[in-house]
C-alpha cells in the first residue's frame, strides 16, 4: 500500500510543474502593449538575466569549494556519508533554477500585467496573479520531485542489513541537500535585497524627495535598476527561500517519523512518507484555490484582500480533509492531524495578523501615515514602535502551534519527546502544505509593483495608473504576509532541524565505532538512545557554559548578520544616490524629458554592491555553526541554535512587518490622503519607506534562511562535532 501511495508524491510534482507551464504559456499570449511598454519590460528583463548569471557565477565557486570539502570528509576520513556532497549540490541547484523560473516569468508578466489594467481590474489581478502562480507551483513541483528522485535513488544504493536503520539513513542524506537549497537561497536573498533596496533607496531620495518626480518616472536613472531589483530579490530570493523552507519542513519531519519510529518499520515508512503526500495533495488544493481568485472593477483594498483569502481559505479547508485521508490510508494516529491542523491555523493567524499591522486598510499604518504630520522622524518612530509591537501575535501563535502539534502527535504526553516533535514538523508542513497559492500572492506582488512601474513610464492613462496602484498596494500586503509564512515555518521547521541534528550526531558516534553510552549510571546502545538520553550524555542543560555560550552567539548572529546586510545597503545605496545627483548635474534635459537617463550604470552600481557585498554575511552563517561545534561541542552547538532561533524568528517578524507598514504608508498617502503626493507628509512617509526597504526586503526574509542555514550546517558537520 505505502509503495503505490508513494507514487502520488512525483505524480503531483508533474501536475505542478504541468500547470505552471500552462500559466506561463496562458501569460506569453497576452500582449505587452504599446512598443514603448515593450522597450521597457525588455530593459527590465535583460538586467535581471543579466545579473543572475554573475550571482550565479560567484554561488557556483562557493559550491565547488564546500563539495571538495564535503567529499573530502566522506571519503577520506569517513566523517560523512558519500552521497552529501552530490546531494549538496543538487538542492543547490533546484533551488536556484525556482527562482530564475520564477523571476523569467514576472520579467515577462509586467508589462502584460500593465496592458491588461488598461482594459480592467480583474484582468490585470489574473495575469498578475497567474504569473506570481508559475513561481509557486515551480517551487512545490520542483521540490517534491527532487525529494522524489533521491528517495527512489537511495532506497535503491543504501546498503543497510536493518530495514529500519536504512531508512535512518536515507533521510538523514537526504536532510543534508537542504544545506544546498538553504546556501543557494542565502545569497539570493541577501544579493537580490542589496540590489533591490540600493537601487530603490537612490530612485526615492533623489527622484521622489529631492527633484520631486515620482519614483518610476523615465527620467529617474534608478527606475530601470529598481524595477530589476523587485524581479531579483522579491521573486528570485523568495522562491529560493520558499524551496528551502518546503523541502527542510518535509525532510526534517521525514527524518524525526524515521527515529520516533525505529521500532517498527512498516509504521516507520508511513510515517516518513505522511509529509510527503500532505505536500502532494497541497499542490491540487493549490490550484483549486488559483482558479477562485478573481475581482471586480472598483475593488477597495480590503475587497481585494478578501479575493485572495478566499482562494488561499479554500485550500486550506481542503487541505484538512485531505490530511485525514491520507493519516487513514497510512494507519497513523489520528491525532497527527490536529498536528496538521495546527500548522494551517498557526499560519492563518500569522498572515492576519501582518496583514493587520502591514496593511493601510487599518489603523496601524494609517497611524503611521497620520504621524507624517510632524515630519520624518515621528514616522520612522512609529513605524518602529508598531513593528516591535507586531511581534507579539506571531509570538503567540507560534508558542500555541509547538506544544498544541507536540501534545497531538504525543498523545498529550510531555514525555513522549520524539513523537511530539515529529507533530511540530508535521506542524510545518501544514503550514507550507497550500505553498503553490501562498508564494503565488507573493509572487504576484513585485509583477504588480513592476507593472505600475511600466504604467508609469509608458505615459498610460490616470485609470490604468490607479489600478495598478490597487494592485500593487496589495502587492506589498501578500509580500508581508508571505514573508511572515517564511519565517513562521521556519520557526517549526528549526525545532525540528534541532532534533534532526541529535539523530545526525547518532548516526556519527556510530559511523565512529562508539557503540554504547553512558547515560548517568546506564549504558545504552547508541544506535537505541532516545533524544533525552543524548540531551543527558552531552549535558545539554542552562547550567552548562557551552550551552549558555552557544546561545548567546547564536542570538548575536541575528543581529550582526541583520547589521552586516543593512551597512551593505547602506554602503551601495550611498554610490546609487551619488550616481542618481550626478546623472541630473552633468546630463542636461533629463528634467525636461529631451535627454535619457543611463539606466545601464545604475544597474551596474547595484549589481556590483550586491556581488561583493553578499558573500560575507552568507559565508558567516557557514563558518560560525563549523567553528562553535569545534570550540563547544554539540552542546554549544545546540545552544547556538536555539539561540539563533529565538532571536532570529523575533526580529525577522519586526523588520518585516515594519518595512511593510512603512511602504503602505507611504502608498496610503500616495492615493491622495492627508495630503497626497508631492506634499510635506508624502516626502516624510517616502523617507520612512527608505528606512523599511532594508528592513523588509533584505535583512528581515533573510534571517529565515540563516536560522535554517546554520541547523543545516551543523547537522553537515555533525560527524565532525560528535568525535571532537
């Protein structure tokens, strides 16, 4: 029976990937509009092909390094398992091919984005809404059938006499290909958000606040580079993201059902295989909820939002039913589903509530707008204070979903640590279960965003400009609400890479002929210890230094990582600025409109800042998790992972959701509030968004990464650590 239902997994990858041709296909035969809408879009699209390819270039020379590295500790000491390094390199690489998928389709969505506004609201949202949609299915199809493969590979080479241990160890292998997709998704992230943010901070302080045009005006030399920037950071960096946040989810649950299940090994594959299929079944509920969204003429915000509730509300119903089914064809627990449950609820209440603190259809940011009154500095003190406000919600929602999904799987039994954690993976999994519509709202943001942008420049119509405007506002909305999705899922999911590093520290001690602990005053068996015993044998407890160092390093990294990526925005948006002033002093009529702008250097600037800038940070998240399982031993290593997560998910949700609140603000007033564009409070809101653009586009989405970057890397590393 689990081997037929095990079919489903690539079958449902197939469908996804099927149909995000189709939309991909549906999009490429609308038209781009008029020939200087074409100009435009293909400006765009040639500078964000153009600096993927040199990211790319500089990722691939990281890869080679960290394979030699990866294939050396397999196969000269036996410190790894043989197939890390070829595993490494493929999450790698699936990660990265998401998100360029991703990023052609919005490159080439905009402009037909912008064209199909001109004939009405709802058709901009679709074409809009069914690009965003190509990313997310390529996301989930991509992933599942990479999971796919290797498990059908695996089962096929691991050669283990014990039924149970072997699939010990193909998930455990199969874990370590997220460190690829976690690495890849790091410098997409952090390059694309010092390319964006430099980019959109040098086209908002000259264009907006000092010449007072607006942001996407032609005669901006920034414009082009900051169009650029939303395709690579907001879509190529979310959906490498998103691919390592869905498959860590899967793969850490799978490796926890594998040890919490040891015992008996038919119940054992079902549980490995019960994420998967939860996951496959998400892609067809997915699509159902693509196809309900739809608007009408004259939407309001809060209509609009509701459009896209509905589609995601679908799926997320269906998704409950469909756990059920698959809970009963696996004969598991029952109560795993409330695990499930909890994980979609967790994640609902997440989304509300950034949507409530980012949203300019309710009063935090309309407060902040209101707080422009009394000039730069109250906007940016506001913004900060209902940011750090903000996190209390997710806080909450967090902390009920990991002891409501452990209780379920547990059987209400505190005691019962392995199964209870095995239900917050599930607990994740659930969240990401609908990620084909979730990203897809995310996704759709910066098509809009670009769309208004070609509006802007291509001279269209006032109507046409304010429904783009209405898409793109909601744009920024679905953006914080998927970026709060991320993170919350990353807040399960490095609960659950935690226990997966205990299992991975098993596997080593044994791989390094310690057969036996010492437990207190009992000896067991290594390959028979639970996760308490190990907690026991390292003394894992606060009264233990290297703990207690462990977490305060991993809780300064959040902040010396958020630092390193602000300065480097900082530091590339200082040359776009000075770019921007000299481009208006020394080429005469730009003003005017008889000159054009050099778009061509400012993409140059940013895409310089953004390749030199990026590595350090990104290579940080790699080296300290390395050098602390030197110095302190897994006890320190585990400590700087609990550290690094219960700093990193916080401040993650407060820069988010400030940033966003910042960027609605200034659109609220945009819309001809408390003033409108042009006027003193629309200048004090466009400084604030200058402030958040850093906040929520760069250093923000990428702590997410690095909380599950340096559990990847230290369970890599693990059979180094547990020797040492």
């Amino acid at each position: 029976m689990q081997n037929n239902l095990f079919w489903i997994v690539p079958v449902c990858a197939v469908i996804a990937l099927c149909f995000a041709r189709i939309f991909f296909k549906t999009m490429m035969k609308e038209s781009e509009g008029t020939d200087l809408m074409k100009r435009i879009a293909s400006h765009v699209r040639s500078g964000a092909m153009a600096y993927l390819r040199q990211q790319y270039r500089v990722v691939g020379m990281v890869f080679l390094v960290l394979c030699v590295l990866f294939a050396w500790m397999a196969y000269g000491p036996g410190l790894q398992n043989g197939w890390v390094w070829f595993a490494f390199l493929t999450g790698g690489f699936f990660s990265g091919l998401a998100g360029y998928i991703g990023m052609k389709t919005a490159t080439y969505a905009s402009a037909r984005t912008a064209n199909a506004a001109r004939r009405s609201l709802n058709d901009g949202l679709k074409v809009a809404f069914r690009s965003g949609a190509v990313m997310g299915l390529v996301v989930v199809g991509l992933a599942l059938l990479d999971i796919s493969l290797w498990w059908l590979v695996l089962n096929v080479f691991v050669d283990e006499p014990n039924a149970a241990e072997k699939t010990i160890m193909i998930t455990t292998t199969m874990l370590t290909f997220g460190m690829g997709a976690s690495t890849q998704a790091l410098f997409a992230r952090v390059g694309g958000g010092i390319f964006t943010k430099a980019a959109d901070v040098g086209a908002d302080l000259v264009g907006k606040v000092e010449a007072g045009i607006p942001e996407d005006d032609p005669r901006n030399p920034a414009t082009i580079a900051d169009n650029v920037g939303d395709n690579v950071g907001d879509v190529a960096g979310m959906g490498a993201d998103l691919y390592e946040s869905y498959c860590g989810a899967i793969l850490s649950t799978a490796a926890l059902g594998a040890a919490a299940f040891r015992m008996s090994p038919d119940v054992q594959l079902n549980a490995v295989l019960a994420p998967m299929l939860i996951a496959a079944f998400g892609i067809v509920l997915s699509l159902l909820g693509i196809f309900m969204v739809r608007t009408k003429e004259g939407a309001s915000q809060q209509q609009l939002l509701r459009t896209l509730d509905k589609g995601i509300n679908l799926s997320s119903v269906l998704i409950i039913v469909a756990s059920f089914l698959v809970i009963h064809l696996l004969d598991l627990s029952y109560w795993i589903c409330g695990s499930v449950i909890v994980g979609l609820l967790t994640g609902i209440v997440i989304g509300k509530a950034t949507e409530y603190y980012t949203s300019h259809a309710y009063k935090p940011t309309r407060d902040i707008a209101k707080s422009a009154e009394t000039g730069p500095a109250t906007v940016i003190i506001k913004g900060i204070g209902t940011g750090m406000i903000s996190t209390a919600v997710p806080v909450f929602a967090i902390v009920v979903g990991i002891i409501l999904s452990f209780l379920f799987a547990a059987g209400f039994d505190f005691s019962n640590v392995s199964m209870g954690l095995y239900g917050v993976g599930i607990a994740a999994v659930g969240m990401l279960s609908t990620l084909g519509i979730t990203l897809a709202t995310d996704a759709y943001g910066p098509i809009a965003d670009n769309a208004g942008g070609n509006a802007e420049m291509s001279k269209l119509g006032e109507e046409v400009r304010q429904r783009t405007d209405a898409l793109d506002a909601l744009g920024n909305t679905t953006a914080a609400t998927g970026k709060g999705f991320a993170i919350g899922s990353a807040a399960l999911t490095g609960l659950a890479l935690i226990a997966s590093y205990v299992e991975e520290i098993k596997i080593g001690l044994s791989r390094a002929g310690e057969t036996v602990l010492t437990v207190g005053e009992r000896i067991v068996n290594t390959t028979e210890a639970t996760l308490t015993d190990f907690m026991t044998y390292y003394d894992v407890t606060l009264m233990n230094p290297k703990v207690l160092a462990g977490i305060f390093i991993g809780s300064m990294m959040a902040f010396v990582f958020c630092g390193l990526t602000m300065n480097a925005v900082g530091r590339a948006a200082q040359k776009m600025v000075n770019e921007v002033r000299r481009q208006f002093r020394e080429i005469k009529g730009i003003l005017t409109g008889i000159a054009e702008p050099d778009y061509a250097r400012c993409v140059e600037i940013s895409t310089k800042g953004a390749q030199r800038e990026m590595v350090f940070p990104s290579l940080l998240a790699i080296i300290v998790p390395i050098a602390v399982g030197f110095i302190f031993g897994v006890a320190g290593v585990i400590g700087l992972l609990a550290g690094g997560l219960g700093s990193g998910f916080v401040l993650a949700i407060f820069m988010a959701n400030s940033g966003g609140a910042w960027d609605n603000a200034k659109k609220y007033i945009e819309e001809g509030n408390l003033g409108g564009k042009g006027s003193a409070n629309h200048k004090a809101t466009v400084i604030g968004d200058t402030v958040g653009d850093p906040f929520k586009d760069t250093s923000g989405p990428s702590l997410n990464i690095l909380i599950k970057l340096m559990s990847m890397v230290a369970i890599v590393m693990a059979g180094v650590t547990c020797v040492l």
